[in-house]
C-alpha cells in the first residue's frame, strides 16, 4: 500500500511540475519584449506580435505617448501581417 501511495505521489509531481512549465511557456512568452525569437524559429509567432500590437494600440490610445510616422506605418504592418498569418 505504500509503495502505491508513493508512485502516486511521485506522479502528483510529475504532474504539477508539467503543468507549471506549460503555464509558464504559454503566458510568459508572450510577455517576452525579444522581437526577435519569430525570426530565430523561422515561423510568425503570432502571440508576441499581438503583445506587441496591444502595446502599440494602448501608446496610441494615451494622451502623453506620440508615435512617429514610422512606428504608426510599422503598426499597420504588424495588423496586416497578423490579419495574414494568425486566426
């Protein structure tokens, strides 16, 4: 009965251990300011660019941040590339 106990502990955790690294890949990453990790794995990844372009939408919606021309033309880009490459 022990040793049953402690294989179902050990898989406890395994389990939560698991869980924690799947946690912090999915929500972490996407925190991630590194632009570039999308070129690195050759794929759109499309969770740092919506990070991104939330950043962007809230700079542009604040009375105290200015965009220039060039970030503004970059923010239609990334909608553009995300409306292409993401759901």
């Amino acid at each position: 009965m022990a040793k049953l106990f402690k294989m179902i502990v050990n898989l406890a955790v395994l389990a939560a251990i698991g869980w924690a690294a799947w946690y912090g890949y999915t929500n972490w990453a996407a925190a991630s300011s590194e632009s570039g990790t999308a070129a690195d794995t050759g794929g759109y990844n499309c969770r740092i660019a919506l990070a991104k372009l939330a950043q962007d939408y809230q700079c542009r919606d604040d009375a105290n941040c200015t965009l220039s021309q060039e970030e503004l033309a970059a923010l239609k880009e990334r909608e553009m590339a995300i409306e292409k490459n993401c759901n």
